[in-house]
C-alpha cells in the first residue's frame, strides 16, 4: 500500500470523505507538478515521514535552495521547570522547510520553469504514523499549487500513503471550503503570523523556544541535519529570520493572484475580458473576511528596549493600527486615497495599564485537555465549534497554560495580506490616461467613489464586519466590461440593488443600505475628515481612560476572535487568547467612529453567527446567502428538526387582568389541601378560598377581560340548566356537581361559548379545585375541611391557538407576529419558505370545488404550524369595516406601514406585512419591482378620491357574505367531490366580476364574492398565482375560515365528501407530501369539516359585530341525545363517501 498514490473526493452531505486510487490518466493529469512527478520516481512513494521526504533534496543540495523554520505555539512555556505538565502540555511544533528549484532561485517564483515545495510537519520529523503526526506538501510549479498530504487511505490506519488533494483554482469550485481550502481558502500557501513581532516562530519570538520542547525530541532534533548544524548548537540551521518565509509566502500569494487575475479578467491576448469569472469571489476580498492575519502589541521602542528573553510585558506598547482599520488594504496606495496624508494614529498603553484592562477579562492561554486532566475551565462545544472537539459534541475542558496573553500583549486578528491584494488586484485592473503620469487613473470593478463608501460604511471594523458583510448580496454575480468608458456595469447595477432595497426604501436610518447611498454622495475630504475624526477620538479616549478604553478594546479583540473560532482553521490555541471573564453567550462587539465600543446589533450578530457556523457544517459556502438584511437564526431553517404537531397551543395575548370590583387577582397562592395530622394547625397565611368571595364572582363573571360579564353569565347560566339541569348560581347544587363543573370548565366546554375570552385561565380553575379541596367553605367564616375531592391534572391543560383579530392585538403583540413571518417565512428572500408557500398555493389550490375553502384551512394550519403562532385574522366582515369613516375601514394600518420594531432586540425593521417578495420577485404590476402591490386607492386611504367608491364595493361584498351564510347547503351539486380529485386553477380576479353559478349553495356564492374581495385588495391578491405571496393572504382567509366556521356551526348536520383528499398537506394540515401517490396519506375533507377546536384552534371575537351572525345550532334549540335503538345505517340507505362529520 506504501507505494500507492490516491486521490481524495470530498463530500458534502455528512458522508466521510473517499480515497480513490490514482489510475495512470489521473496521474498524468493531476501530478504534474514536480513533487507529483517526484513520488511517481523509484521508491518515493513509500517516504512517510518528513526527515524522509527532506532528506531526499537534501542529498542534491546543489540543485535546490533548502530553507527550514520552525513554530511553537507553546514557545513562551517552560516545560523543564513544570515535569508534572508533561502529561497534558503540547508545544504545537510546526517545522516548514521550502525546497526551490535553483540554488540562487527566490522561493515561489513565477513561470513555467519555477518549483518550490512547502513541505510542513509536526515535531518529530521522523515519525510515519499519521496517528501521531502529521506530513503535507504544497507544490508551486510557477502558476499554481498543489495539495498533498500523506494519510490512512479511506482511515484504514494499517498503512499511510500520499494522497492529491487539489490544486489552487479549486478553492473556487466544487470543493471549496473542503480539506485543503478550508484553510488555504483562496489556493494561495498561508502564513497567520505574516508580519513582525512573528510571536511565535523561532527567531521572532522573544523567548527561546528550546524550553517547550521534550528532551526526546530536542536529541533527535541535534541529529538532523536540516535542523541542527552538526557540531553546533541545537536549532542553528533552523532560519531565525520569519522575515524571510514571510517574504516566501507573500511572492505565494502575489504570484498566485496574477494567476488568478490572467483567468478571470484576461483573454488570450491579455486583454480585459467583456464578461470576466468568478466575480462573486473576487469582490469577497472587500466584502467579507475570507481570510485573516494575526499580530499583537509593538513595544515602543521609543521608550523602552526590545526584550531578547521570556518575560511577562514591561514597559510602554503599541496597539497595531489593524485593530482600528484595515490597514493592510489601505496601506496599498495604488488605487485609494481613502487614507488622510497626515494620518498618524499610534495608540500607546502602558504594562500596568494592561494588567488591570485584561484582567477584567480573565485573559488566559488554554489548552484544551481531557475532562480526566483537572480542567481549569470548562466552556460548552459551541466554543471552539468546528471539528475542535475532544468526544463529540460535549463541553470542551481547558487548562490554563499562562495568565495573560503570553509574551507579548494586546493579541489581535486583523485583514489578511490576501484580502488586501485581492482587493488590490480587482480594484487595478487598467490604468486611464490622463496625458501625464500623475493624471493617470487605475480603474477597476468599482468606481473610487463607490470604493469609498463600502469602505466607510463600516471604517472602524475591519475584518468580520457585518455592515460590509449583508452589502455583499447586492452585489451581481456577473459583470460587463465596457472599453469606450474603462468601467464595469457591477459598479451601477450594485448601487441600483441597494437603492431597490427595503432597508433603502423604508429609509432605516443607520442601516448599511442607507449608510452607504449617503457615504456614496460625500466627496473625499469628507470621508478624510471623519476618519480624522475617529483616530482623534481613540487617541482622546487612551489619554482619558486608558484602563476603560483598553478594556473595550481588548474586549473587542476578543468578541473578533470568537467570531473566528467556529472556522476549521482555528486550530492554533495559543495564538488566541480567552477571556474567561466574559460569558460564552455575550454578544459579539463592534467598534464606533466615536472610539467607543458596542454590542453588536440582532441583525449583525445573526449574519456572522449564520455565516460562519454554516463555514464548519458539512456544506460550506464562503458566500453568505442572501438574507436581505433580516435577522435570522444561526442555522437555516432547512438545517432545524422537523415541525411536529404541538400537544398544546396558546393564545396570542397574555393573562387578561383582572377587573376592580370583580375576583381577585389568582396569584397561586392557594394551598393544595391534602390529608394531615390534626395535630399540626394550619399556620399559612396563604388565605383558604372560599364560596361567597372567590367562587360565585367567578360564576358571575366568567369572562376575566371586563365586558359582557353579565350578559355571558346569565347566557352560560341558562344553558347549564336546559342541557344538565345545572344550577351554576345555587351553593348547593355547585358543591353536588363540583368534580363535573371542573372537568368542563378544563375541558372548555363551559362556559357555553365560542369566545376563548369567557374561559377560565388555570389560575381561577386552581381556585375552584382548592376550594373543593377545603370542604368546599361557604365564606371566611367557614372553616375548611382539608379533603381531596379534586385531585391535582396529571393531564396539560387544553389549550388553542386563538386567531383574534388584528385589530384587538397590541402593537406588541402585532410585533411578535411580524417577527414570526419576518425570521421564520423570510419574506424578502427568494427561495425561502415564504416562496415555497406562494408557489404551493398557486400550484395546488381548488377553486369553486366542495373542497376549496378546507384546503384553505389546511393551508393556514400548515402556516401556524411554522411560524408557531396563530394569525390573527382581518375582518372585513364587520359593519364598522364597511363604513368608509371608521377607522377600520380599509386595509388595516399593520399592513401599510413602512417599519416595525422587532422584540427579540428593538432595533427598527422593515415591515414584513408590507415589503414581500411577490411570486419570483417579480410583481403583478410590472412597474412596481419585487414587492408585492395593492390598489393604490387602499394604500393611500382616506385622501384617496376614489375611497368612498371603493368601500362602496366592500358594502356589497358583506351583503353577499350574509346572503351566503343564510343558504342551507354548503355546497351545490356540480363543486361536489369525488375522492382523489383535485383542481388547481390561475384564474384573475375582478371586484366586479358576474356571479357564475345559479344554484344557491353556501360554498358557490362564498366563493364568488371571495375572489371579488380579494380582487378589492388590489394587484397580486388579485390574481390566484400571486394572491399567497402578499402577507395580508393570510389574515384575510383567516376570516374566510372564521365565517366558514360560522355556517357549519350553524348547520351541524353538514354533509361532505369526507374521503376527497387535500393534496398537498398531511398530519391534519400541519405538513405537506408533493410526491406521495398514496391518496389516503393525506388530510382529507373530512379532517378539515371538523369543529376548529378539534384541529387545536379557535377565533377571538371581532372588536366590532359582524355585519350579519348566523345563529349557531345551540341557539336555535338546545340539542339532545337520543338513543336509535341500536340499528345501523346500511349501505344502500347511505352514500359511503358522505358522512357526518360536523359537531
């Protein structure tokens, strides 16, 4: 096996990658490089380990130039002075050693003749098992790299072998973000510590790093040539100087970029492409954090010299200015101005000063151990994320290695040098003449202008900035290239998309989308002038307080790297500090332009916790999905457990208070009055409810929201007698029937009512059964009797989910349901669940069948069962709605307005009852855009001169909706159903469209007048294929269920085809099946003729009276049951598909 070659296919849906061997044309197509054609030479091969591999170059030095460095994340620590820390304590030794074609070569050199390895392994560079260490190579060949890394083939562990990875143009295919490209995210070699102090490599580091490492392998080390000159001391042919490898690593990534930017912006000829590649990916570099760098505080050599061994900070230091800004982008002055030319930011803090800010935190070096190692500290898995866990997904225990942050202070991440220059690169694409040289202007995807304004729009955050970030999907994927103006229509195109934003039109102020147009409008020196601004104010703050001010910033140091640290390449502990002070669920902080710090906003905070927790899944995307600016959860929806069905439901508004003069406020203080020795008295000052006070109120007044309590009383009191014989207001008779009372009243059967208002809440139900409990005590004076005559419900409650209408709902409560159709529906998103419901109703929805108005219901419980909350439903039924002076006439305010304030983080959104995508993004009205539309007579209101007329036409459809509730049949003869069958129509609605059918049913003439109704609402509720992707769809045929509920309620002996299915939905609507043949899998005509409570909701009562009520059966005549006798309906006498399914 040692001799095999193989290349490794990664995946994408959870599976473990697979190995494949490498036949002869897969060789000769994918090892060309030179380190691939070396391990098809002789026996190469089968050379495991890493002594092996080098040595092989080692012995024709004259053909190469060798170079090796070394790493050790754990340098600073002094394992010979702590024995006992053996046992847990890793160094994290990294030996890189470059191997170049040519003794004289510089390393990573262009053109087709150029070689250079990166050969990298772990301390023992003689080891072979993979268990133990690691071995990999990256192979330039003067184009592009290659990825090699010895491995257990497919992890059979009997043997390791050489496996292809990639090379560096597929980090921007199929396999991007896997094995290699997770890392070395661009193709480019990488290099994290790629500028001075290189805190941790050998030379660069202030403490000698021989300390760290086990004596074992410091006396293999003194045998190895590339490692320790023979006869010198240890480590003297390591290369002290990281200058040099930065500089290496650096030529990678310039010489790489050219080979990027000849594929994507350059045809044969060299000549800029009309229509370049891979566009999304280039302006990544500007956008987004695809990469970073790591560095930490200068000393200020100015006042203190530089230590030359270990020592904890002393002295004065230096914040780098890539805490502050991206200096690493805008230090390249080919193409921006941005930086003001006396800029001089140099924020200086003293030792001690540093001490006390990063104590506040808890700064310390960990080490992630096992639980069996006496941790120090234990953080759940979430907080290395990633494939960083010792077990799986469990807490993650660490042992803190130093206090502090090592040997240097104030370590930070920071723009990654490949950020800058791909920036650099797409931004210098060609260079405009202006007649001299210093009128020449580098142009390239975007406008300086437009440069500017992204950069400003979040200045002060310069890697993982969420404002910068959620701009990215304005950005088109494809570009055209115009010669005659030197320009590419990305430039307009990308600030029109922000323009057509909702964020832009609703005028958020503050929002990225608004930031950037006005930014977009500001000349240069303004831009100059607030950057000048900032760096005053940083500089004010250090010089006032500097321990509050370096607190915030090493805190915000802090809140970036646990952004970074669910990324699969965190993986080196010691460079990245914890702060142990600071809670896991703290929110993740950004900077301000007035030097100060902040919590960063829901929505930010939910882009980059989406984004990069998505960067460790099994399907990674550098690219953040588009998420139109909405805060969402940190996983996509399609990654949540399936909706199951809920046991119990709620009502949308909190416990109704309690009226003066009525019951007393149910505290559950009531004491469950079980057996006890008469010896002990009863010293609780909890007081023992009684009749006269506590009970008969509640008898009185059933309803707990203050209106009607007489009215509702004397009603459920009246009917308890003609049904039971029931005698709710007599003392006697309530303590007879007591246990049978409470089951009703639990089950919701009493009071005798449709208004879930009138019920009794738990807590009066706990009063009642306590008082039972008591012996049932007349008034105070009556002492209880402790007896357990109702014990306590083992069983949850019965609860609904309670439709109410939107015009009863609080701005609160309004708001909790628009944050459930903004986060959950993502009504702005193309592809998102919002869409799928448009098309699901455009593409499955009956029209003038028995079934249509049922399939509505099964609709909206699917809906409900989403968004776990009950729509609440818009009456346009109700007198008021029809009186063109009332305020509820027309559309309800909700669904005009522009903005909300969301409750999970009061931050100003748009409104999502307002701004939905329309089916495809594309409306009805063409001239309109993406959003959906309604007839401007509605949305202007009661300004508007055709407003009288057009409530006019609402008057005429209630009449009909009466009309409709005062037939007798549900439905006529040619809308009945025969099982199985299904129509789907797109018909256009017209709100004065001609009645089509002449026979008198409820279903038929509802049905018109419906389709008129929503034609009234205007553009895309008019037409069936858009109606569902406007927001009021919901609300509006949830009052199409309520007064449907009202005719069956009125007609219990309804009949139905009760076996029809209702395609798509299943588990009684709360799911949907597109592809299953089998016809009774699914819900049925029968499961959605049921009294609504059965399906687990029910309606609120309208704030105003409907305009007509139909009486329900209870309040025509009291209904009893009688007994048949026994005998059967036969087939003959009864169609079998046609049953009684109602009440």
């Amino acid at each position: 096996m040692a001799s095999q070659l193989y290349w490794r296919e990664f995946t994408r849906d959870g599976r473990s990658d697979v190995d494949h061997l490498a036949d002869s044309d897969y060789l000769a197509t994918k090892f060309t490089d030179s380190f691939g054609k070396w391990l098809q030479q002789d026996n190469n091969a089968s050379k495991q380990s890493f002594d092996k591999v080098v040595r092989s170059f080692l012995d024709v030095k004259s053909a190469f130039k060798i170079e090796s460095f070394m790493v050790a994340d754990g340098g600073f620590f002094d394992l010979k002075n702590n024995p006992n820390a053996a046992q847990w304590f890793q160094p994290r030794i990294r030996i890189v050693t470059l191997v170049t074609k040519g003794a004289s070569s510089s390393h990573f050199s262009p053109g087709p003749d150029s070689s250079t390895l990166c050969i990298v392994g772990g301390q023992d560079p003689t080891e072979c098992s993979r268990s133990r260490s690691f071995l990999q190579v990256a192979s330039w060949d003067g184009l592009t790299v290659r990825y090699y890394q010895n491995t257990f083939p497919n992890g059979n562990d009997s043997g390791s072998a050489w496996n292809y990875f990639g090379e560096s143009s597929e980090a921007f295919g199929p396999k991007q973000y896997l094995g290699p490209f997770n890392g070395h995210i661009n193709g480019a070699c990488i290099m994290k510590e790629l500028h001075k102090p290189w805190l941790h490599w050998h030379g660069g580091a202030p403490a000698t790093i021989l300390n760290c490492i086990p004596d074992t392998i410091l006396k293999k080390y003194e045998l190895l040539p590339y490692i320790t000159i023979p006869g010198s001391s240890i480590l003297s042919a390591v290369n002290r100087n990281p200058n040099e490898l930065e500089n290496a690593i650096t030529n990678c990534v310039r010489n790489w970029y050219s080979t990027r930017k000849k594929n994507d912006f350059l045809d044969p000829s060299m000549d800029l492409l009309r229509q370049p590649k891979n566009i999304p990916r280039w302006v990544s570099h500007l956008f987004l954090t695809t990469t970073i760098n790591m560095s930490s505080a200068l000393q200020n050599t100015s006042s203190d010299s530089v230590l030359e061994t270990y020592s904890m900070p002393v002295g004065s230091w230096v914040i780098p200015n890539s805490q502050f800004y991206s200096q690493e982008l805008l230090s390249l002055t080919t193409f921006s101005e941005l930086l003001p030319p006396n800029a001089n930011l140099k924020i200086t803090f003293k030792a001690e000063e540093y001490y006390e800010a990063a104590e506040k935190l808890g700064l310390r070096l960990l080490q992630q151990v096992r639980c069996q190692d006496s941790p120090d500290v234990i953080l759940p898995w979430e907080a290395l994320g990633g494939d960083k866990r010792i077990g799986g997904y469990t807490n993650v225990y660490l042992k803190t290695v130093l206090e502090y942050e090592g040997e240097q202070p104030f370590n930070l991440l920071h723009t990654s040098f490949e950020d800058a220059h791909g920036t650099e690169r797409f931004q210098t694409l060609g260079t405009r003449k202006g007649g001299t040289a210093e009128s020449d202007k580098k142009y390239g995807l975007f406008s300086e202008a437009t440069f500017n304004a992204i950069m400003m729009v979040d200045f002060c955050n310069p890697i993982y900035s969420w404002r910068r970030g959620v701009l990215m999907q304005y950005v088109p994927r494809k570009t055209k290239y115009n010669a005659s103006t030197f320009s590419y229509d990305i430039d307009s195109r990308f600030i029109e998309n922000v323009k057509n934003s909702r964020w832009y039109n609703c005028n958020i102020v503050g929002s990225p989308e608004c930031e950037f147009i006005r930014l977009l409008s500001l000349p240069l020196q303004d831009h100059q002038n607030m950057i000048d601004k900032y760096f005053t104010a940083i500089t004010d703050r250090m010089k006032q307080s500097p321990i509050d001010a370096l607190t915030d910033y090493l805190k915000l140091a802090e809140s970036r790297r646990r952004i970074y640290r669910p990324l699969p390449l965190d993986e080196f502990g010691y460079t990245l500090p914890y702060a142990t002070k600071m809670d896991f669920g703290d929110p993740f902080y950004e900077m301000t332009l007035s030097g100060q710090i902040q919590a960063m906003p829901h929505r930010g905070q939910l882009f980059l916790k989406k984004w990069t927790y998505s960067l460790a899944g099994v399907d990674p995307d550098l690219l953040p999905p588009p998420d139109s600016l909405i805060p969402r959860p940190p996983l996509p929806i399609d990654a949540l457990p399936a909706v199951t069905r809920r046991a119990a439901s709620y009502c949308q508004s909190l416990e109704c208070p309690v009226q003066k003069g009525g019951p007393e406020p149910c505290t559950g203080d009531y004491l469950y009055f079980g057996p006890r020795k008469p010896a002990v008295p009863h010293t609780s000052s909890r007081r023992v409810p009684n009749w006269a006070h506590d009970v008969f109120p509640h008898m009185q007044a059933p309803c707990r929201c203050g209106y009607g309590k007489g009215e509702i009383s004397a009603s459920w009191m009246k009917e308890t007698i003609c049904w039971g014989h029931w005698t709710l207001d007599d003392y006697d008779d309530v303590k007879a029937r007591a246990v049978g009372i409470y089951s009703h009243l639990r089950a919701k059967t009493m009071p005798v009512t449709r208004d879930p208002q009138d019920y009794w809440p738990e807590s009066a139900l706990e009063i009642f059964r306590c008082w039972a409990n008591a012996g049932f005590p007349k008034d105070s004076f009556d002492a209880p009797v402790p007896k357990v005559t109702i014990p306590k419900p083992l069983d949850p409650p019965v609860t609904y989910r309670v439709r109410r209408d939107i015009l009863s709902l609080t701005k609160n409560e309004l708001a909790v349901y628009q944050s459930k159709i903004d986060d959950i529906l993502q009504v702005d998103v193309l592809g998102s669940k919002w869409q799928e419901l448009g098309i699901l109703h455009a593409k499955w929805c009956p029209n003038y069948q028995e079934s249509t108005f049922l399939w509505y219901r099964a609709y909206l419980l699917h809906v409900e069962e989403m968004i776990d909350f009950p729509i609440p439903y818009w009456n346009g039924f109700s007198a008021k709605s029809g009186d063109q002076k009332s305020s509820a006439a027309g559309i309800p305010q909700v669904f005009l307005e522009d903005t909300y304030i969301h409750p999970g983080d009061s931050s100003v959104r748009p409104n999502p009852l307002k701004h939905a995508l329309s089916l495809l993004g594309r409306s009805m009205d063409a001239g309109a855009g993406q959003f959906v539309t309604r007839d401007p007579i509605l949305t202007q209101g009661r300004s508007s001169p055709g407003w009288g007329d057009k409530i006019y036409f609402l008057n005429k459809y209630q009449q009909e909706i009466a009309y409709s509730l005062q037939q007798s049949r549900f439905t006529s003869r040619n809308m009945e159903e025969f099982p199985g069958t299904a129509r789907a129509n797109s018909n256009t609605f017209s709100q004065e469209q001609k009645d089509i059918f002449s026979e008198l049913s409820f279903t038929g003439l509802f049905e018109q007048v419906h389709d008129k109704f929503r034609s009234w609402v205007g553009l895309d509720m008019a037409k069936n294929k858009y109606a569902a992707s406007d927001p009021i769809f919901l609300s509006f045929h949830a009052n199409m269920d309520r007064i449907v509920d009202m005719f069956l309620d009125a007609h219990p002996a309804t009949r139905c085809t009760s076996g029809s299915p209702l395609r798509p939905f299943i588990n009684n609507g709360t799911d949907v099946n597109y592809n299953d043949p089998r016809p009774w899998i699914y819900t049925t005509i029968g499961d959605m003729a049921k009294d609504p409570r059965a399906l687990g909701y029910m309606y609120g009562a309208p704030t105003s009276p409907d305009v007509y009520t139909a009486k329900t059966a209870i309040q025509r005549r009291p209904l009893s049951m009688h007994a048949s006798g026994g005998h059967a309906s036969s087939a003959s006498s009864m169609d079998s598909n046609r049953v009684l399914v109602y009440h």
